[in-house]
C-alpha cells in the first residue's frame, strides 16, 4: 500500500487543502507545492464551509516540524458534509508504503485515529456563533471574523447570509473568542459552554 502526502491545493471531489508548510515542500513532479500536514485548513465548495484535514488510515510514527503527523492521501476533509470527503492524493514524490503484514499489525493494535459513524459514543462539541452589531442588533453579514479557542486553534472566515459563522468542532468544552476586527467596532465573545453536537 502507497500513501501519498498531501499539499496545499490538493482536492477531494469538493473539498481543497487551503494550507502548507511553506518551508517543506515537493517539486516531483514540478511545480513545487507545500507539504500539509493533519489539521490544516481546507474548504469545501458543496457545504460552502472551511474545514480541516482529519486522519484515517495507516500512518507511520512521525510529525512535521510543526508537531504535526503528515496529511496522507486517504485522509478525510472535516466540514459541514456527511459522510465527509476523502482526499486521493497526487503523486508529489513524499509517499509512505506499507506492507499487508504491517497493516494488519497497525489495525490489530490501535483503533482508527478518526471513526465519523461511532461518533456519538464519545462526547463530542460543536461551537458556532451568531454575529450581531451591537447597537442596532442587526445581523452581520458577509463579514470576516477569527474564531480563536484555548487550546490555540484559530478559524478565519466570513459570516454567511444569516451572520452565522462556521461550526468549530472539539472533543472537549473550550473557551472561545470571537473577534470581527474590520467592522466598525470590533465584536469579541466569550463561551465556555459550547453545544454539544447532535449527530
């Protein structure tokens, strides 16, 4: 089994990796593109949503310079779409190969890194937020924003026609901030208390 890495501008049917290691990259074949590793930024043109890549599948031990495990074709592209898209990665050079022996090693001694449909067995968060000015309580639309959570991961976008923002997920409760800096008067929002997810 070959799995090829991923990077920036790659796509599944719907879904492109947004983001790379601009000091890692591959230029086999040319052009050089940057190497991505997981939780990297993606966007999904079906749901309209940013997203991230998530692991699925044999992997070897290692992580990129960032403290990341390499993004490999085969990963899955976490958004708003159910079941979520799988990345087939062009062949850039970077490839990880696997023999049957070692799979079969890797599936009997750990579970998968990532399991959508069992989901619901572990608790799990979902946190959006609805932007509104604050003088006139009107939604604000078409606005950008940084959705920023303790544990250090950042989320910029735009909100859409309703002045919602994209739906951030965690396997625990954590603090969020929200910060619209270019409009009129910057919006910042605290929770603790994010929704848990429903399916």
């Amino acid at each position: 089994m070959i799995r090829y890495f991923l990077a920036r501008g790659d796509r599944t049917g719907s879904a492109t990796v947004t983001e790379g290691l601009p000091y890692i990259t591959c230029a086999n074949p040319p052009p050089a593109v940057q190497i991505a590793t997981l939780y990297m930024k993606t966007h999904c043109r079906a749901c309209k949503r940013e997203g991230f890549i998530a692991p699925a599948g044999p992997r070897r031990p290692g992580t990129a310079p960032n403290g990341k495990p390499w993004a490999l074709g085969g990963d899955i592209n976490i958004c708003g779409c159910n079941p979520p898209p799988v990345f087939h990665a062009p062949v850039h050079g970077m490839r990880m190969t696997f023999t049957d022996e070692e799979i079969a090693r890797m599936n009997a001694s750990r579970a998968p890194a990532y399991t959508p449909q069992r989901e619901p067995a572990r608790k799990h968060y979902d946190l959006f937020f609805h932007a509104k000015h604050e003088r006139t309580g009107e939604d604000l639309c078409h606005v950008r924003y940084k959705i920023t959570l303790e544990d250090g991961r950042q989320f910029i976008g735009v909100t859409d026609e309703k002045g919602y923002t994209q739906k951030v997920s965690a396997d625990t409760a954590l603090i969020a901030k929200i910060e619209i800096p270019y409009h009129d008067n910057s919006t910042t929002h605290t929770s603790s208390e994010p929704e848990p997810c429903g399916c």
